[in-house]
C-alpha cells in the first residue's frame, strides 16, 4: 500500500493572512469628517459672494463678476466656485469639469464656513 502524503497546512497561510489584515487596519490611517459642511443660498442677500468666484445659481445659472457666462465662455483665471445648496450636482461636476479643461489647475468650492 502507497503511503499517504500529507497536505499543506493551511492554518499558518490564514494566520499570515489574518495578521496582515491587522497590520493594515491598524496602520491605515482614516481621515475625520470636516464636520457640518454646507453650501451657501445664493439668492440670501447677505450673502456677497468674493470677487473671484463663480457663482452657480440654483436654476443652473453661472455668473462671474455679476455677469452671466456660460460653460463655453468661462474666463481661464477663476479659481473658486460658489454653488448654490439646491443647484443639481451634475451642475456643480460639469462647471468644476469645465473649469479644468479651461486651464484651471484647483478648483475650490466655496461653502459657508469660507465666506468672510
């Protein structure tokens, strides 16, 4: 009769493998929330947005230096982008878009914690 030969042990692979995962969860290091971060209403008057910003209105409206601008006519030095709390966030995504395909480098939203 052949004798039998013995498999691997598995049980020291899973403990390797479980004291990794320790390591790793341990050494991660998990970022904090900033906290109640939220945007602003554009259409508050007490609101003044800062010069340099671009203010997305709700309805989708863009305005730079209190003219209306579109996507397509974006001067290349905005930095910093005010959306409204209730404009959709496919806006706010396609003007940051815009904004960095202009030349951009940071795109910088403004919330209410930002304005003076």
């Amino acid at each position: 009769m052949p004798k039998r030969t013995r498999g691997e042990p598995t049980l020291p692979l899973i403990n390797i493998v479980f004291l990794m995962l320790v390591f790793f969860l341990a050494a991660a290091q998990l970022t904090r929330p900033i906290g109640d971060l939220s945007l602003v209403r554009t259409d508050d008057p007490e609101i003044v947005p800062p010069a340099d910003a671009l203010v997305l209105h709700a309805d989708g409206r863009l305005v730079w230096q209190g003219n209306e601008v579109t996507l397509d006519t974006l001067p290349p030095d905005i930095g910093r982008l005010l959306p409204d709390r209730a404009a959709p966030a496919i806006a706010v995504l396609d003007t940051a878009r815009a904004l960095r395909s202009g030349g951009v480098k940071d795109v910088v939203l403004i919330t209410e914690r930002a304005l003076p």
